[in-house]
C-alpha cells in the first residue's frame, strides 16, 4: 500500500512540474509575442539583425516606405522575398511592385520622355513583382489594379533611326569579305 501512495505523489509531484514547466514556456512565449507587437506598432525605432522575424522586418520597411525612404524600404523587402510562407511573398512582392508602379509614375508625370530609360526600367519592375503577387494571390484586386495601371504608364518603344544606306546590293558575293573578284 505504500508503493501506490508514493507512486500517486509521485505522479502528482511529476504532474505538477510539468505544468510549472508549460506555464512558464507560455509566459516567456507571451512576453516575446507581446514585445515583437510593440515593435511592430512603432517599428521606426526597430533594431535589425539577422535574427530578427520576418514580420518585424516587412513592419519596418513599411514604415521607411511610408516615411519616404522608398529605397531602403526596397533593400529590406529584397531580403523578404525567398520566405517560405506564399501569403508573406505575395505581400512582399506587392509593395514593392507599387512602390516601383509609384516611382515611375512619378517620373512619367514629371519629366516625360526625358527619362524614358528610368521611367521604363521601373515599370518593368512593377510588372514583374506585380505579376508574382497576382501568381501567388490571383484574386488580389489591389494587385490586378496596379498591374492594368502599370501597363497604361508603360512609355512606347523608342523610334530606331532609318538606315541612310542608299547604295544597291548587286550580288551577295561581292558583300563578303575575302574573296577576290566578289565570287567564289
């Protein structure tokens, strides 16, 4: 009889340990959880280093994009786009299509044709983060919208220069180098 009384202390005392030891494991994990919520309520004055969670860094970097710092913002992204989690990637992707989308409008509205080079460049990026936001998340209107309105600011394709050639080709022979007389 007393081996089943200890046993059952036992049991109990083990049971109470192991509850201990969870409530305490939540504790630590509800102290984490609540200090990475703060962060990402004001994230302008968040730290970053390599051990930090992705959302703290997505939280960051729309807060420089909000704040006008649009290309550390796009650094900070870039270092987002390989997470493993599809529903994060395609919110990756997205911001930086429409701050890519933003940027070139900006230029086109302001200087035109002047910075055709500039203006194209990043219209082709918008395109191609906007098309994998919609591949990841085809029903994101938000996402479409940028994309139909990415491909309205797209400039046209530069004019090429007419050729002033005006001699005529007689025969194809006598164009190719090396062989005397024009003929074979």
């Amino acid at each position: 009889m007393v081996t089943q009384a200890r046993l059952r202390e036992n049991a109990a005392l083990g049971l109470l340990v192991l509850g201990l030891g969870l409530a305490g494991w939540a504790g630590y994990h509800l102290v984490v959880v609540a200090r990475e919520n703060a962060a990402i309520a004001d994230p302008r004055n968040l730290e970053l280093d390599e051990d930090t969670a992705p959302e703290l860094i997505l939280a960051k970097a729309q807060a420089l994009d909000l704040g006008g710092d649009y290309r550390e913002a796009l650094r900070l992204y870039h270092t987002l786009r390989n997470d493993p989690s599809p529903a994060f990637r395609q919110r990756v992707h997205y911001n930086m299509g429409t701050i890519y989308l933003r940027e070139a409008a900006g230029l086109w509205n302001s200087h035109g044709v002047l910075e055709y080079a500039r203006v194209n460049a990043l219209v082709t990026l918008a395109k191609e983060n906007l098309k994998e936001a919609l591949r990841l998340k085809p029903d994101d209107q938000d996402a479409r919208f940028n994309l139909e309105y990415a491909f309205r600011i797209t400039p046209p394709p530069k004019e090429k220069e007419k050729a002033n050639w005006q001699g005529t080709k007689s025969s194809v022979f006598s164009t190719l180098p090396g062989i005397p007389g024009g003929g074979p």
